[in-house]
C-alpha cells in the first residue's frame, strides 16, 4: 500500500470531483449538459496570436530548452504592456519573470518565502491555490473572511496582532474568482501599509484585470504607492487572450521576491515553449481590439444570467468584472446539495460555493464559458425547475 506524505493531507479536490464525475454521468447517460462549472475559457485567441504560434511552430530551430526567466523580448512586452495599462514601470531584467500559467507561480510562492510554521494570509472563499501551495510549504492559514457586507474585502482590522507578528506572506485577488468582486484603491492601500509594518509579503493575483464590464476599469495593486516594496502581482494571458492551454503567465514587482522565485524555478523546470513565448509576444504587442471583444462577450453572457435569473425570482448581483457569477443559492438547501439536484434536474452544473471555502456556503459560482444561446436554454431550463 502506497501512503502518502503529511504534506499532501491538506489538499483536496474532492468537491471539484465529485461534481464532474456526476457531471460525466449524467453526459453518458445521454443527458445534454451545460457546464457552467469549469472556469476554462470557450474564445479562441485572435488570429494574429495564432499566427505567431503558427510560425513559431513550423521553426525546426525553437524545441530547445528556453530561458527560465523568459525571452527578452517578451520581458520587454510585458513592461511595455503593463505601463500601458496600469501606468506601473518595470525593469524587465529583475522585476519581471514569466511563469508556466500564473498557477504553477502561486504554487511556488510560498515555497520560497515561508518556513514550517509561519502564517500565511489568505481569503475565504479563495481559489484553491492560495491554500494548496503554502500547506505544501508547510505553512499554517489563517483565513480572511470575505463577507458581502464587507464588499467582500479582508477586514484586516480584526486580524489580531499575533497572527500578524507570525505572517509572512497575505495573498489577494482582485477582480476576484469565485466572489467577482473588486477593490478599491484605499484596501490596496491598507494591505500595504500593514505589509510594511509587520513586515510580510502581499502576492495579488490580477488574472482578471481585463474582463471589466460598464466602463470598470481596476487599479493594478503596483500602482499603489510602496507596493513594490512588500509585494508582487501575478497575470496571465489565459482569460485576457484566450490562451488558457498554452500555459503562459508572469509575476512582476518586487525584484527580491522575483528573484526567489527564479532560483526556485532554475531548479525545478525550464522556460515555456517558445513558440508559445511568441505568441504572448504577439498578444502583448499586436491589436488591443480583442481584448475589448472578449470583454464585451462576457458583459453579454453575464447580463443573460444576471436578467433572466432576478426575472425568474433568483436575483444575484451584477458583477463588473471577471468571468464568473456568484449566486446565493435560492432554497433552503446546502450549496452542495442545491448543485447536485440543479444538475439532475436541469442539466445544468456549476460549482458549490463550499468548494471555494466554508465562507462560501450558500452560494453557488457560475462560469460564463457557454454561447449566449447556451445561457438562454439554462436559464429556461432553471425557470422551469424552480417554477
């Protein structure tokens, strides 16, 4: 019998599971399900980012071993992008490192910044990463409520000076996944100022920056005066460009923490394909008009579930970014057990919110990663479950 490691009791995907294997079932048994449930983008990447992969591809000379920091001139595209679109310099020589999707540099994280023991800040209901790479790393959690009274914002007043004292690194996420709230400018603000005092590292996971709604337009957390002095932000061209399966992503900011995290990568892979390299140097660079329209598809998808769910008597609230919608759930049931008979009923699957954290009970998450005839159907499917 093979047993596995203390380190792994920690993690779980249980709930994500069962979910999908009930989800397969029901798909082979003949039952057409709309999933709602995997936050995998269904858009592909724009013709010019295709093209460059394309090219790449067919040049027998790119299957070596790349760069574990990145390309140059994709170090370069990043800075370039990033002053165009949060206003925040960068060196790309120390304070930018690209990653194989900003997951795996999450998970690694914590690896290089914290011992057995030490505190790590993290928000509840949260992605499931943020818990998983500091339990590797031996870390204890603390979690951060994120509470709709509070805008879904860490009250970091009531974290008690002890835990503070022990922190060594909080972890933030904003537009966020699974919530689909922002911050503010002031929050960021705070978090750094408390950074600073007690001296820790702020890891802001901005994965969402571009898929904002209404006008919405967030503040990269660099841009807040100091926050290069206590932390990084990781992004990714997996939801901005549609190049989730690519596995191309990057962190930026502090060059200390950056550093780290290289040494720790030198160790432990290599550089991304480089094809794959090119072409997030083509999304970086070429026609910023895709992004507007990966956009405005998601504003179009999200008005359909947001309209038709309060039409049906399900009123959720109109988030102004990000990919998801969160939903109480509307009996009076577990999240879990609500998403099991939603799925067996209608055919529709989506994600407990208990999987993202007890904070999440309640509610259930919603990926808009359906067409909009798709959506239609499930809210017609739903209206007629509910009555």
């Amino acid at each position: 019998m093979v047993e596995q490691a203390e380190r792994m009791r920690g993690l779980t995907s249980a709930i994500f599971s069962q979910v999908d294997e009930l989800r397969q079932k029901e798909t082979a048994a003949g039952r057409d399900v709309i999933t709602l449930s995997i936050g995998s983008p269904d858009l592909a990447p724009a013709p010019h980012i295709i093209a460059a992969l394309q090219d790449a591809v067919l040049n027998p000379r790119n299957y070596g071993y790349t760069l574990t920091r990145g390309l140059p001139e994709l170090l370069q595209a990043i800075a370039a992008w990033y002053q165009t679109k949060f206003n925040v310099s960068l060196d790309p020589s120390t304070e930018i490192h690209s990653l194989i999707g900003s997951q795996e540099g999450l998970a690694h994280i914590s690896l290089c910044l914290v011992n057995p023991g030490d505190i790590v800040l993290v928000p509840d209901p949260g992605y499931p990463i943020y818990s998983a790479g500091p339990l590797m790393a031996g870390a204890q959690l603390h979690y951060m409520p994120l509470k709709p009274e509070n805008q879904y914002l860490p009250d970091l007043t009531s974290i008690d000076e002890s835990i503070l004292r022990r922190t060594k690194l909080m972890i933030i996420n904003y537009p966020n996944n699974p919530l689909a709230a922002t911050a503010t400018r002031d929050f960021f603000s705070q978090a750094v100022e408390l950074a600073k005092r007690y001296g820790f590292v702020i890891c802001h996971d901005f994965a969402y920056s571009e898929l904002v709604f209404d006008g919405y337009k967030p503040d990269s957390f660099l841009s807040v005066p100091g926050a290069k002095e206590v932390g990084v932000e990781f992004h990714s061209l997996s939801k901005t460009y549609n190049m989730a399966g690519c596995r191309i992503g990057f962190v930026v900011g502090n060059s200390q923490v950056i550093g780290l995290l290289g040494r720790l990568k030198s160790n432990f892979d290599y550089g991304v394909f480089y094809p794959i390299q090119k072409a997030a140097i083509a999304a970086l660079t070429g026609p910023q008009d895709c992004i507007i329209a990966t956009a405005a598809c998601y504003q179009r998808r999200r008005d359909i579930i947001v309209d038709g769910f309060t039409a049906i008597g399900w009123p959720v609230e109109r988030p102004k970014a990000s990919m998801y919608v969160w939903a109480p759930v509307p009996t009076r049931q577990s999240s879990f057990d609500f998403t099991i008979d939603l799925l067996k009923n209608t055919g529709v699957a989506v994600i407990p919110g208990v999987a993202f954290g007890q904070y999440g009970e309640g509610y259930v998450r919603l990926a808009l990663v359906q067409p909009e005839d798709r959506l239609v159907e499930a809210v017609e499917r739903i209206k007629k479950w509910l009555g």
